[in-house]
C-alpha cells in the first residue's frame, strides 16, 4: 500500500511527504513504494481525495525523466522524477480499470524504456442507491395458485459492483393490507424478487372476500447486513382472480355404449392458456380408456365394463412449457352405470339340502342364492325363482315350493319318509328380465332318530377277575343294535354305566362300524375295597331323540364282576422319605420313621439295605429310624438308605422305599491351608523386605457371608523376625521385619482359627527357603548323592562299556562270515554229484 498528498500538480515530491494509506496492490513490490520500471497493477478505492501518490518509478540511466499515456482521463499525472498520483477522485461507476503506459525518456525525449503497462483498479465503495425500475407495479393471481410459485416480479437496480456486497440487494415485504387474521398471504423471494402466496394464502384467498391487496415492497443493499446501506420501496397492487382450475362433477357413463370413439366426457381449463394438461392414472389399471388433449377435453377412448370396473378416478395435471406443475392436480371421478346384460349364474353345478324325514309342512328345507353380475339392488339384477321340474315324482308332484323372490325352498304339502324315496332332484328357473338360467337342487331326505338302541340280551352274567388285571384289559364285549339309518348320529350307539362304578374303574369303548362295545379296565381292581360289582350299562344315540321317543329297558344290560383277591406286596405310602438332622446328634437319637401297610392286614417288619456307613438302625416293628454310630457331613451330607417293608407271615413279599437323610454342618474341623506349599522362596541376600501370600481353608460347610479365618504367629520368638497379616478372610499375608536371614529352610508355624461358634483352632507349618537365585529362580547345586560315581569314572565305565560291545560285535560277525563260506562250499559239492533231469 502506498499514499500521498499534493497541494498542486506542479509542486515537486517534496510536496508529497504527508502520505495517506492507499490500497494499492502491485505485482513482485513486496509492499514498496518506489521500484524500477515494469508492469503493475494497483487497486484504489473511489472516492478518495485527490493528488494521492501512487508510485515511485526510479529511473536509470541514461533516462532522466518519465512519461505517461493511455486511458488517464485527465485524472493520473506523473512527475518528471518517476512520482505517479492522480490529482482527481476515482468513480467506479465512470471507469472501472484506468489502462495506463509509463515511458522512461533520455535527457533528448527519447524512449530508452518501456512504455510498460500499469493498471489502475478502482475498488468499489457503497455510494449509490438501490431504485426499483417502476415506482408501481400491479399483478394478478388466481385463489388456490400453488404455493411458493411466483406470479409476478418486482426489479431493483444498483449502480454499485454487484459482485461486492455493495451491490447484493435483498427484498422483503413491508406491509401487507388488508391483513386478515394477522396471517401474511404473500412472500417474496429475497434474491430474485418474485412473488408467491403463502400456504395460508393458498388456501384462504377469495375474490369474494377480498377481491385486491395492496403491499409495500422494499431492496436494501449491503445484503441487508449492513446498518449503513441503502435501500428502496415500491407500492405493489394485487387483484385476485377467481380461480377456474376446479375438479369437475363426477360424470356417469353408462357401459357397453355402441356409438364411435372417443367420446368427450368433461373438461378442465387451466387460469391462463399456455397450459399442458395431462391424466394420472394413480390406481394403476391394466387397461386406462381415458385421454385429454390441450383445450383440457377428457374423452373415453374405449367401451367400459361395469363389472370388470365400476368406478375410475385418475387425475388431471396442468404444467407449462418447463413441465412444471402449475397447481395441485384435480380429481376427476368417473362412475360407470350398468345395465342388464349379464344373465343369473347359479352357485355350484347342483345345490345340495337336506331335510329330514316328518318334518311339517312349511318347513324351510334351505335357500337356493344365484348370482348376477349387475348392479346390486337395481332392476337389472332382481332375480326371480320357479321350480319347473321334481324328480321323482312320488309320493306325488309339487312337493315342494320357492319363494319366488328370495329362492327359499319349503315343504308344500306333506312330510317326507326315506323309505319313499332317499333323494329328490328339482329344475329351478332363476330369471331377470331379459335373461333366464336353469339351476339344479338335490334334496337329501335324512333320518331322524326316532329308534332307540336295543341290547342284544339284558343279562351278561357273571364276571370274575383277580384284583391285579392289568388296567386296559378287555373284560367284556357288549352288542346293541339301531334302526335309525345306518353311519349317521341317530344309530350310532355311546355306552355310559350308569350303576356299580362309582370309583370309575372301568369304561367302555364303542367300534364306530359295528356300534359294539368293549368294557375295559380303567383303574386297577381292588379286592379290598370292593370284592363285587353290580354293573348297568345304559345305550344311548349322540342325537336327541324325537319328540315322543324315550329309551327303555331295552337299552340297558346289566353284569356281575366279582374280584379275587391276590397276595399284593407291602404299601408304603411314599417312595421317599426324607430328613434332617445335625451331624453332631448322639447316637442312639431318632432321625426318622417310614410307614408301610399290607394289603392283606398283615403285619409288616422293616430292615435297612444300603447302610454302607453304618451310621443308622431301623425299628423293625415301629420302622423309626435312630443314629447307630457318629455323623460326618463332611464325608456324606445326603446319606441315602433304602427301606425293607416284609409281610410278616403269608408270602413275606416285600417292597423298598427311599429314606434320605440330610445332614447339617457344625464346627467340628480345624483350618487347615489350602494346598502344599513346597515353592515359596527369597532370592538370598534378601536385599529388601519381602512377602508372601498363603491361603487357609477348612472342610466344614461355609456360612452365607463365606469363611473368616484369623491368623497369626505360632510362636511368639518369631515375631522378631516374621510379621503375619490379613488380607481377607482366607487369605494371608507372611511378611519379613528384617533383611539378615541365612541361606536355608524357615518353616514358619502360622496359627489360623475359624472364629465359629465354637471355634477350631490349628497351626500349620509354612517352609519359606531364602537360596541363590538366578533369572529370578531359586538355584540350589545338585551336590553327589551316595553311589552315583564321580563324573570322570562315568566316563571311563562309558568307554569301557562301549570297548565290550564292539568286540562282541566283531566275533560274531567273523563266525557268521565263515559259517557262509562253509555253506557254499557243502553247495558246490553236492551240485557236482547230482544227476541231470530230462
């Protein structure tokens, strides 16, 4: 940067000593004032004051003085002396870029340098206002116009660089009049100056209402962030027009119509012309038998179904010449009206019923629904019902009748029986008024139970099984017979006993083809609970039987079981007996009792199996249990024996049951530590005091809150030189008190009590070894155990040994040599005494 000041243009450079700060900019200066001659560039703010120095062009010899030309407009001037100012203010708006030549002349005018081209910048400063282009503005918008989509602009201008901050303009809305409800109805794009309606403004404009609105729009520059920028403000008049893009009526087409295609169904338009109009299908049809062309004219192209499709709503969408939408797209309903053209359908091949036999006249036997596929509930889908044909025509024709509307079928004249006829089949005329169709009824007659069991015979005598039949034994087979129509629920027979079984202990089970019936057991017998049953068994039908129909003693039978006893094994009654008692109960004190009956009253005697211990006797008579010799729970905290009931007398069967007793623990073991500690050592010297953790335990049961041992020296002359803390309830800590320990085994006697109720005591020895250590290891030489020879005798025996081994080796491989040459002379000379063979 550089600056200057002049009183006038002929004054020298020592006028210019008071400088002001300029912003200039020059290519290679390095921020100097003064330099050679070479092309530059300087920036300068307008509207500074005149005679400001610029530059200092030096000259070198043989130039004297120095030139300028160019686009200098009477505003730059250079001294003789290379000082180059301008004596003018700058206007950015006159000139922006000044493109100056600087010449350096000899003492005769010549040029010996340049001319060199410097350029003058001129750097924009806030000094013009922003104007909008008319001083009113007036526009139009259409109710219910699209949101955010201007409708008409309002323009600015500023004289100012546009590309600094100075000429960035942003525009908003003062005012708005009326202003309903304190809601704004319109915006305006801050940037380009187009205004839109607002959502509110969208849906709430009425030219009913309020026909114009008047706004006051303002441009400020600076970008509206500056507390000393410009601005401006315009009147804007709106009117609103009524808006013509509305949803037509729904239209009503009636299908299958004969005349050409297409055919002009309604139209849309569009507030302004220009517009493009096209149809969304959004239900995504197959088949779409709809256009539009650009007056807005929707046709049908095509014939419409109403039963492949009773109603089409799609929608149409104006854009302009961008294929931007112009508003929300209208709906555009299409009903399709019918008419009669298809005939009545019947709903299967042939309509099954049934009815049962002696029902009265003018009972619904069931209701025959066609179908036609015509509008519901006008005329053309009203169908009518008539019989035309019975098959077969017995006991007589017209048996039955149809309501002529509904297609209810009824019994017109009499009841029916199956042994007339099982089926009958009727023809049905169903018809609307153009068409008519035939439909097929078959009318089943089915039975009705009106016949009730009857057993085979009504006594099967007497039974007689032992007590111990095993349950699901067949112990009877039972026959009733029906009448009523076979495989149906009214001659399909349920047995139920009804007397003699009121423990249920037996049931019988029915075969569905042959209605006959097995009487099994179901529970076991009991002799001595019932030795004789007096059974009634009663037959009867899943269906209720007719009005007027009651079962008989025909349907029952009765039989006779009597039960045999059979000598059954002691009861007892659990399988598992189970107690508790602490491990330190005396001997002699009762732990337990088992309790067994027999069957038969006889007396029981009981005895133990499985007492592997020792530790409990049992009263053969009373079965109470008692402790026969001391209780460790520590060896065996569920002790499980097994019980002998016997009969006493008869057969003396017997049966076991389980006698499990659990032990709780008292505090009968002393601590003890946790394993061997064979490994613990100081590295000797003891160069600093040490320690080392050792861990207790005991065989009693822990309490909930875990073990808590305490620890301490067994002897009171150590304590000098070992100290035994606590670190938590089993685990200690053994420290040194001193360094001076020789090189040897301490074994340290350690004193731990459990603190129990009544506390257990012992001491134990701990062996802590101070030795050499190498590599943090304890190293003792291995010295020479007795009978293990010296390491030079070792060596002697080795060789010796191995002196041994080969001279064997070397005599029993000369005699194999020679026994191998001994053979195969013995082989040759056999082979010269042996005949040839042919």
């Amino acid at each position: 940067m550089a600056a200057g000041a002049a009183n006038s243009e002929g004054e020298g450079s020592s006028k210019f000593q008071n400088l002001c700060v300029l912003f200039i900019t020059g290519y290679g200066q390095e921020g100097k004032f003064s330099g050679p001659l070479k092309p530059m560039t300087f920036s300068i703010f307008e509207g500074q004051e005149p005679s400001q120095l610029i530059f200092q062009f030096k000259a070198n010899p043989p130039a004297v003085t120095f030139k300028l030309t160019g686009e200098t407009d009477g505003i730059f001037q250079i001294q003789p002396d290379g000082l180059l100012y301008h004596n003018k203010t700058l206007d950015r708006e006159t000139r922006a870029v000044h493109r100056l030549q600087v010449s350096a002349l000899d003492a005769q005018g010549n040029t010996v340098e340049g001319p060199v081209p410097v350029t003058i910048e001129v750097k924009d400063i806030n000094d013009n206002r922003p104007v909008f282009l008319q001083r009113h503005y007036e526009g139009s918008v259409r109710q219910s116009s699209r949101p955010g989509r201007p409708f008409m602009y309002v323009n600015a201008t500023d004289l100012d660089d546009p590309a600094t901050l100075n000429g960035q303009l942003i525009y908003q809305i003062l005012m708005q009049l009326p202003k309903v409800n304190d809601v704004m109805y319109f915006q305006i794009n801050n940037q380009t100056g187009g205004i839109s309606l607002t959502p509110q403004g969208s849906q709430e404009l009425d030219p009913l209402k309020n026909p114009s609105y008047k706004l006051v729009v303002s441009v400020e520059d600076m970008g509206g962030l500056n507390e000393h920028s410009f601005s401006d403000s315009v009147p804007v008049a709106i009117t609103v027009k009524e808006n013509i893009w509305k949803a037509p009526e729904p239209v009503e087409i009636e299908e299958n119509m004969t005349q050409p295609y297409p055919i002009k169904i309604t139209q849309v338009q569009w507030n302004d012309p220009g517009a493009l109009y096209s149809l969304v299908d959004k239900e995504n049809t197959p088949r779409f038998p709809f256009s539009i062309n650009q007056e807005g004219d929707i046709y049908v192209t095509q014939p419409l179904d109403r039963e492949e499709k009773d109603e089409y709503v799609f929608y149409a969408v104006a854009r302009d010449e961008q294929g931007k939408p112009l508003s929300i797209p209208l709906k555009i309903q299409v009903k399709v009206k019918d008419i009669n053209d298809n005939p009545p359908t019947c709903p299967s091949p042939v309509t099954v019923l049934e009815v049962q036999e002696n029902e009265q006249i003018g009972s619904s036997i069931g209701t025959l629904i066609a179908h036609d596929m015509d509008e519901e509930n006008t005329v053309n889908s009203v169908l009518e019902y008539r019989i035309v044909d019975q098959t077969p025509k017995v006991p007589r024709d017209g048996l039955f009748l149809v309501q002529t509307y509904h297609g209810t079928l009824q019994l017109a004249v009499q009841s029916l029986h199956k042994r007339d006829t099982p089926q009958y089949n009727l023809t049905v005329e169903v018809s609307n008024e153009d068409f008519k169709t035939l439909c097929f009824v078959q009318i089943n007659v089915i039975d009705i139970n009106d016949q009730i069991p009857i057993f085979e015979k009504s006594d099967y005598g007497n039974l007689t099984f032992p007590e111990d039949t095993a349950v699901g034994s067949v112990i009877l087979t039972i026959q009733a017979t029906d009448a009523d129509e076979p495989h149906t629920g009214s001659s399909k027979i349920l047995y139920r006993i009804t007397q003699g079984d009121s423990e249920g202990r037996l049931e019988i089970e029915t075969d569905p083809q042959t209605n006959t019936g097995y009487v099994k057991l179901k529970k076991p017998l009991d002799f001595e609970t019932v030795a004789i049953h007096n059974i009634v068994v009663q037959a009867e039908n899943p269906e209720p039987l007719v009005p007027g129909v009651q079962y008989n003693a025909s349907s029952s039978a009765t039989f006779r079981l009597t039960v045999t006893d059979v000598n059954e094994v002691p009861q007892f009654f659990q399988q598992i007996f189970e107690a508790t008692v602490s491990e330190a109960v005396a001997k002699g004190t009762k732990v337990g009792n088992v309790t067994a009956t027999d069957p038969e009253g006889l007396d029981v005697s009981y005895s133990l199996r499985g007492d592997k211990r020792g530790w409990l006797r049992i009263d053969p008579v009373t079965g109470e249990i008692f402790s026969a010799a001391p209780l460790d729970r520590e060896a065996e905290s569920l002790y499980r024996v097994q019980v002998v009931a016997k009969e006493v007398g008869g057969s003396y069967l017997s049966s076991t049951a389980q006698f499990h007793l659990t032990l709780t623990d008292v505090n009968d073991n002393s601590p003890r530590l946790v394993k061997e500690y064979t490994g613990l050592f100081f590295c000797y010297p003891l160069k600093a005091l040490g320690s080392l953790i050792f861990e207790a335990t005991d065989d009693d049961q822990p309490t909930f809150r875990g073990r808590h041992f305490t620890f301490s020296l067994g002897s009171e002359s150590l304590q000098k030189d070992w100290e035994v803390s606590k670190i938590n309830g089993t685990h200690a800590r053994l420290s040194t008190k001193h360094t001076d320990f020789e090189e040897r085994v301490y074994n340290i006697p350690i004193r731990i009590s459990d603190g129990g109720r009544q506390p257990m005591e012992g001491t134990v020895s701990l062996p802590v070894t101070f030795c050499k250590c190498v590599e943090n290891r304890c190293f003792r030489p291995a010295a020479r155990m007795p009978g293990i020879p010296p390491v030079g005798m070792a060596v002697g025996i080795l060789l010796a040994t191995l002196l041994v081994i080969g001279i064997i080796l070397a005599v029993v491989f000369f005699r194999m040599k020679r026994d191998k040459n001994q053979h195969n002379a013995e082989s040759a000379q056999a082979s010269e005494v042996k005949p040839l063979r042919n």
